[in-house]
C-alpha cells in the first residue's frame, strides 16, 4: 500500500537517537501539511506497509562450524587470521614467564594488530571498492 | 563461488602452525569478535524494509529487531532512508541533523514560519 505522501522529500526526515530510528513527517495521514507550525513535524499519521527502505552496514552473521565461511569478503579473510594471531599472541605474552619471551609476543601482537587494522580500517573500503575507472566530477554550469 | 575463501577449519589449520593447543572453540569466538569489528566497517551492506504505524515516531534498531519481513535487521549504521511515496516509488529523505531545532520550540507558534504548502 503506498502512502498519501506525494513529496517525501520536502515532508519527510529521519534521524537516529541511540539505538532508535525517528521518522517524522510535516503532513496528516491525507498528505495535507500539518497547519499547527509550532508542532510542524510530528510523528507519521499512517500505517504504511513497507514504507521505510533501509540501506545500511549490517553485522556479519557467526561462525558456529569448521566448515562455515565467514560473512565477509573474501579479501577480508585473512584479516581473520591476523585478528586471532593478535589475540593469542597477547595472550601468550600475559603468560609468559619469561619477560623477553613476553616482549616477543608482545610485538608479534603488535604487527598483527597492524596488519588488521590495516586491512579492515585504515584501507578496507578502498581495496574493496567495487566502483572502478576513472573518477571524473561534472562540473557545474557556469551560465 | 569466490576464487578463493576460506573456512574456519582453514583459519584454524593457519593458526596451528603457530599455536598447535588452541582450542577450536576458542578460535571461532576470537573469529567472531573480529566479525562484530568488521561489521563497524563497509564489509556487508543490507537494505530491508519497514512498516510505519500511525502516530509512532520511533522504531526499534536494537540487535534483535526485525523488518517487516520479520528479519532480524542487524543494522550498525544506517546510511541512506528512502521513504514510499503515494506511487509506491521510494524517494529518498533527509536526515535531519539539527533536530533540536525542529522539535523543541519554546517561542509561540507565530514565531515560526510554515513551510509552503504543495
């Protein structure tokens, strides 16, 4: 069912509170404007089915089995592997008792901590990019 | 299928070659928490859809809520809303940055200016 909103650009906005989407709308459920100025933007006054379409970063779904892929890219996995070498690396330094052999699986921590980060945040979205060619930009009319 | 990705029994096996004792379980909780990190970032993009209901302002984005197909939603970050039209056509909508300004006004109504009507 569609809605009566005939301009959902001009009457709609959304914002995000916490873990709350807000919606609101400056129309009555006749898609008329809402006449109160002073409460101008309220709640949507219909039910619309489906009328929110959502685009966003979701989690990725677990891994519960030897044989499950991870939910990821797959330029993205042995990021993975850097990621659990990261931590039982710092773990093996918390148990050492050698200190040398500590500081040894301290810094081993360290480079594969770098090397995630650098594969997931530091250069992630650009490696995994799937836009490709040339970047041109349109410039606007000057008249 | 991709060229080339690997299982968890693969990541495991890469991970032995340095720790032979680690426990399975342990690793696929390690795996797990370094999905829920790389989720943060641009590495799985979902668009679902949501029912309005009349006079309600706020819907739900925690971990277990569900979209209209009773999805469980996931969401980490919301980057673009599009909003059904009275075609059925979904336009995109504005997120209001300053939202303070719009929905607290202490002054009278006249000091307000309606917006244009269409």
């Amino acid at each position: 069912m569609a809605s009566s909103i005939k301009y959902p650009e001009n009457s709609c906005r959304w914002f995000i509170e916490g873990d709350s989407f807000c919606l609101i709308t400056n129309v009555d459920s006749e898609g008329d404007a809402n006449t109160t100025a002073r409460k101008n933007w309220k709640a949507i006054q219909e039910a619309v089915t489906d009328g929110i379409l959502l685009y966003y970063y979701a989690e990725p779904n677990g891994v519960s089995s030897l044989s499950d892929v991870p939910d990821i890219d797959n330029s993205l996995h042995l990021a993975l592997v850097d990621y659990v070498k990261k931590c039982l690396y710092m773990d093996s330094a918390g148990l050492a008792a050698d200190p040398n052999a500590s500081t040894v699986a301290t810094n081993m921590s360290m480079l594969h901590k770098q090397k995630w980060d650098e594969a997931v945040k530091r250069f992630g979205m650009k490696k995994r990019d799937k836009t490709g060619g040339m970047r041109s930009i349109l410039p606007h009319s000057l008249t | 299928m991709a060229v080339h990705s690997i299982t968890v029994k693969q990541i495991l096996s890469r991970i032995r070659q340095v720790f032979p004792d680690v426990p399975e379980t342990y690793v696929m909780n390690l795996i797990n928490d370094a999905l829920v990190e790389a989720g943060m970032y641009n590495s799985k993009v979902v668009h679902a859809k949501m029912s309005t209901a009349a006079n309600q302002m706020w819907y739900d984005l925690k971990d277990a809520a569900k979209d209209s197909s009773n999805n469980v939603l996931e969401v980490n970050k919301i980057f673009r809303v599009y909003f059904m039209d009275n075609d059925g056509d979904y336009i995109l909508i504005p997120r209001l940055i300053d939202k303070d300004l719009l929905l607290t006004d202490v002054s009278s109504e006249s000091a307000l200016q309606a917006p244009d009507s269409r």
